[in-house]
C-alpha cells in the first residue's frame, strides 16, 4: 500500500491496459511466499508470466483494478487462485470470493435509483373538511351528501436518480409529485457534482446546477426525509 495515492508512473502494456510498478512489486512479493511456501508448485503471473513446477499451479493477480488503484480509489483486490487437479470448482470459488471488493464497485458508468412513496388512505365521516369550508377537525372529510366514506390518495413520491460517471464525476436529479403544489410534478435538485480524490489533507467537491445547500444533518435520506 505504499504506492497507494502516490504519483505513480504508468505504463502500457501490449493490451493498453496500464501497469506501474506497484503491480509488479506485488506480484513479486507474493510469488515469493508462495516460492518459499510451496517450492515445487508452478505459478502464473499477470505480469512476469509463467514458472514452471509440478502438481498445484498458482493464477496471480496483483492488483485487480488498476485503474482504481491509480486514481486512488479503494476498490481493488489482490487475486490468488490455485489450480489443483479435480478441485478446480473449489478454486474458481476462493477466486471468485477474492474478487468481490475489487467488483463491488462496478464499471462506470454507474446508475443508482431512490424510490420515496407516501400513500395514505383516510377514514372520512359526513363532516366537510376545513379545507373544504365545513367544521371537520381534519384534512379529510366529505360533505353530507356524499356520506360517510374512505379515501386513498398519495401524499408524496419521490425519485432521485444518481448516475455516476467516473469516480470523481457524479450528478444527481430529484424529481418530485406533490398533488398540493402548484406544479404537481417538477423538479427539486438537478446538479452535476466534481469531487476529485484528495491526494493531501484538502478536498473540496464542486457543484454545478440547481440544488441545496447541505444545511441538515440528520435529514439526509431519501428526498430530505431522515433515516
């Protein structure tokens, strides 16, 4: 992890995709615990190849997700499988389990969708409303006419849409549906958002848009509602 958000140089490989020596300095390293461990195992590198041995044969993937690791982004794995004769369903599972910090972040461009719904359904007598002019204690009530009853309606919905488009380029849109507004649906926050990985104790993000300002600490969840 030395090299870890340094300035790293990087290479290309015959296949453009990139390498720096952090790559082959793990490589390096765990070819030789398994060298000292297992002497008579062979093992396949990603970047320095193939050594031969006998019986077990080890498959190395220093850094999976170099292009994270570059950046200074934490979603990357070492990959360390071995191939055995009539276990290889075994290994390709600790292979497979292996990988999984290095892909749960996925490729970019990303997409993560929020759904907020606020259905309510109101139990009405023969009283109108005060909204309606009538002496009811509540929202809801219909006139005498129209007689006891029950109403189901939607107070809210709610969607926020996130695409991520890089580790550092996100935006953010909330679309709203508020039947007692004067716009029933329209739009709350449109914004793109630059938050670079901070390489020294300064960060800062940059917001370009339509939005609020964070002036909330416990009503951060889904449209402005508290978790």
């Amino acid at each position: 992890m030395r090299h870890f958000r340094t300035d790293l140089a990087v290479e290309q490989k015959s296949d453009a995709s990139p390498v720096t020596i952090a790559d082959r300095e793990t490589e390096e390293r765990i070819v030789a615990v398994l060298r000292e461990t297992f002497p008579d195992h062979g093992i396949l590198g990603q970047e320095h190849g193939a050594r031969e041995g006998t019986g077990a044969r080890w498959i190395v993937d220093p850094i999976d997700g170099t292009k994270s690791f570059i950046r200074g982004i934490p979603y990357f794995a070492c990959l360390v499988g071995r191939r055995m004769v009539f276990r290889s369903l075994l290994i390709a599972w600790v292979a497979i389990l292996c990988a999984v910090p290095a892909c749960a972040a996925g490729p970019y461009p990303d997409l993560e969708l929020d759904l907020l719904l606020d259905a309510r359904v109101g139990f009405e007598d023969d009283t109108r409303s005060w909204l309606a002019g009538g002496l009811g204690k509540t929202r809801y009530g219909q006139s005498p006419e129209q007689g006891r009853g029950e109403e189901v309606a939607v107070g809210e919905a709610s969607l926020v849409i996130r695409p991520r488009l890089s580790g550092e380029v996100s935006a953010a849109v909330h679309l709203k549906y508020d039947p007692e507004q004067q716009n029933a649906v329209d739009i709350v926050e449109a914004f793109l958002r630059y938050r670079p990985v901070p390489k020294s104790p300064l960060c800062f993000k940059v917001l370009a848009g339509a939005f609020f300002p964070p002036v909330s600490l416990e009503n951060d969840g889904v449209a402005w509602t508290s978790p």
